[in-house]
C-alpha cells in the first residue's frame, strides 16, 4: 500500500470519527510487512465499526491528551 493511499484512509476515518467524545487520534500501521491495519487511540469505550475500507480496525485505550504547556491565553 502506498504512503499516499494510508495518509488518504487516516483522513477518511480522522473525518468521519473526530466528533465523536473519548476520540483521540489514529493511524494506518504496516506491520508486520503485508498486513495493514488502522490503529485508533481512544479515551472511552466506543462503539467503532470492525472495519474501514475494508481495512481492520483495532483500538487501544489511552488516557486523555494533556497540554503540558498553558494556552497563550492562560499565561500570566
């Protein structure tokens, strides 16, 4: 699968699911070598479909995304 048509389906699903709460961030991973599949961080169970373009879709529960540095807006 080319580069170009991995960053194409992680926008498809990065589109489709971003809205949705406990949503963190996902990615198309190649490994090992021939086998393909979207990995998506979330911070709460949800309910995602099996598969994507006809791709497996596997989730890792993660914790919440954190800034470690205040917005500008917050700074003193």
């Amino acid at each position: 699968m080319t580069r170009q048509r991995r960053e194409d389906i992680r926008i498809g699903f990065f589109q489709k699911h971003r809205r949705d709460p406990g949503f963190s961030s996902v990615c198309v991973r190649e490994q090992p070598p021939g086998e393909v599949y979207i990995d998506v961080e979330v911070t709460e169970k949800l309910s995602l479909e099996r598969f994507f373009e006809g791709i497996p879709v596997r989730t890792t529960l993660t914790t919440p995304f954190v800034n470690a540095v205040l917005p500008i807006s917050e700074r003193p």
